[in-house]
DNA sequence: TTAAGAGTTTACCTATCAGTACAAAGTGCG
DNA sequence: CGCACTTTGTACTGATAGGTAAACTCTTAA
C-alpha cells in the first residue's frame, strides 16, 4: 500500500509524457495511471482537482523549462546570435528531430483549446517575445525582427507536423538548418 | 421516419468539420450525430463500419480537394510561378488564414495517428512532391526545390498552429507572405 | 396493391470514462 | 512501542463511449 514518498515532481516528466503521446482528452486515467505507476488514490491525493490540474501541473513544468533553457537566454544574453543559434540546437534535443510533439502546440489545435487557452497563448506569445528580442539586437528593425520571429516558431512547429507526419527526422533538422542559415551572420539574409 | 434521401456526399463536409474541431477521438457519437442531424442508426447506415470509416471517407474527400486545387495546377500549370502563387491564395482560404485546423496535420499529432499513418503521410508526401516539381521548373535544382518545398509546408502547417494559439489570424497572413516573398521571381532570395 | 429496399428511430448492450469514498498500510516523531 | 499524518489500493458511482438489433416509415415500381 503506501511505501514511497512520490515527490509530486518526479511524476511530472512522467505525466507530459502521457499528455503528449495521447492528448487531454485521449490521455484516460488508466492509462495515466499506468504511465507513473501511481494508483487514482495516489493521482487525486496529489492532484484533488483531477485531470485538468494534472495538465495545468504539466503546462507549468514546460513553461519553466523554456522560460530557464530558451526565453531567458534570448532575452539577456550578451551574444545574441549565439543564443538563436543555441536555441536551434535545444529545439532540436527537445523534440527529438520532430518524432516528440510539442504539447502546448497539439493543445492549442484540439478539443480542449479552450480550457487552456491562457497559458498556450502566453507560451507562444513570449516565445516570439524573446526570439524577436534577440533578432532585434542583431541589428535589425524591431519590425523585421518580429516577422523574422514568427516565421522560426511557426516553421519549428510545422517542421513538427511535417517530420512526424512523414516519419522522417531528417526533414525536420532540415527546415530547422535552413532556417539558422538565413540568420544574419550566417550565409545570407 | 425516413424521409430525406441523404446522400454520403452531403454530409461529409459536415463530419469534417466536426473532425476537424473535436479530433478523432473527442468527436463523439452523439457529437457527430448532432452536427450531421442523422441519428446513430443512419449513420452506421452509410458507414457500416463505424467512426473508422468516416474518418477515411473525409481524408478521402479532403485528398481529392488538394488533388485537384493544388497538387494537379502545380505539378502540369504551364506557368508554375503561377501556380505556386495560387496555391498561397487558396491555402489561405481554405484554412481561413489559420482559424481552421488541418485535419491531417492534427490527426499526424494526435494518438490515432497510426490507424490512418498511410493518408497522413500521403497527403503531405504528395504536397511536397507536387511543389517541388513546380519550383524546380522555376529554375531551381532538385535539391533546393525540394528542400524549399519542405520549408514551405512545414510553414504552412506552423503558421496555422501559431495562428491558432495567438488567436491571431493575422500571424497566419504574415508568415505565408514572407514566404510567399521568397520566391525566385518575387523581391529576393 | 403490394413487396423490396433505402433510410430512420428507438432501445439496448458492454466497456470505459472521470471522479469519490474510505479503510488499510505505510512513514516519521516522540 | 504508539500515535498522527501521509500515501495508496480497492470498490464504487453515474455518465457516456462506440456499437448492435430490430421495428418502423417512407419511396419506387411492377
């Protein structure tokens, strides 16, 4: 019965796992269950408020790790140019050449968009934010910059879609290649 | 009471859309029932074999879509430029500048991806194929075309997820336009 | 007039859903 | 050891899921 002192921290990674692979909706408690090894006892001891607190728990973990890994270094580093090329590489790692989906994207395409509608807005939102920060101190036009934001973050995405749809990682390095290529300092604009 | 001679044909847009908001899994029977107006006894009328069916009876119906309004101009259009350009103006349209889901792109994300994984990857794996073909014939390599073909799609998919999350139709119009204004023949490359 | 088939309604099936209740079994502290 | 508290297993709820079966109502045409 009760032996180990789960650390509601431990069965986050766990958690988004599930979400991605099956949605909010698809992502039933037994198969959650199943996934962390934590019986429904265990589930509402650490989550009272069921399913919806468990993915507010996830979307929150997620923010965290792109406001510390990506947003911040955007945002302050002193090379910004190295941060958007570091940026590319962590994407990469992160979504595992497209065959990971990005959960905060799916969300945002499904049933139940609308219940976390805030905190998928304000996911994309601060990530074009940032990226368009970083643009803009390499001496571009604030303008420029955000157009060039929204182009990077949407063609991650769609690299997502594309790479999974097809089953092929490769396409996904390559769209994300040649969108680092035509940053300025690199090959050309 | 049998009255109306539905045809299959009148009701497919109707199954698409609910597809399209609700997934495979999240529109339900009584969902489905609801929007199309034709109880579950009609329904398993017209497909037999159930919700499985129908899903394939859309994929089948939006493939013919993109068959004929954009894979077949760009791959015979005597004017390729032309037809590429079209094919930014009808994609717009048709995915009402990002408001409206791709149903094969979220279903490529989603947990009932592999029931249909063939449809999926067919439909992008032709979409690349068919703007690959007309950008090669605006004086590109195969490689470059192809590998702006990815660009492109991937682009296309992201910006309706981007678009979506912002709730910003607007972003959808933009990103399209920038790569839109990539093309050989347009500002610069 | 009537029989066949298309189209439909209704009732029902089993499985599973999210969520609840609670007691049993663990833990740390004294 | 004994007590308070945390954690977990189990059994349950009512609702709904996808799917089936059969009775019923039209239309058509011989």
């Amino acid at each position: 019965m009760a032996r180990t002192v789960t650390e509601k921290a431990d069965i986050l990674p766990l958690l988004a796992e599930v979400f991605r692979e099956h949605g909010y909706e698809g992502a039933s408690l037994s198969l959650i269950s199943q996934a962390t090894g934590l019986g429904k006892g265990s589930l509402y001891h650490f989550f009272p408020k069921g399913k919806e607190e468990m993915m507010t728990a996830v979307l929150a973990s997620i923010d965290h790790w792109f406001e510390t890994e990506i947003f911040q270094p955007l945002l302050t580093s002193a090379a910004p140019a190295a941060a958007i090329e570091a940026m590319f590489v962590a994407v990469r790692v992160y979504f595992a050449s497209g065959q990971r989906v990005c959960l905060v994207g799916l969300l945002g395409l499904s049933d139940s968009r609308d219940r976390f509608a805030e905190a998928i807005r304000d996911y994309f939102a601060r990530w074009v934010q940032a990226l368009t920060t970083a643009l803009q101190r390499t001496h571009q036009t604030e303008q420029a910059a955000r157009e060039q934001a929204e182009q990077i973050v949407a063609g991650i995405q769609g690299a997502i879609v594309l790479a999974r749809a097809l089953g092929r990682p490769d396409v996904f390095d390559r769209v994300l290649d040649e969108m680092k290529g035509r940053q300025p300092g690199k090959s050309g604009g």
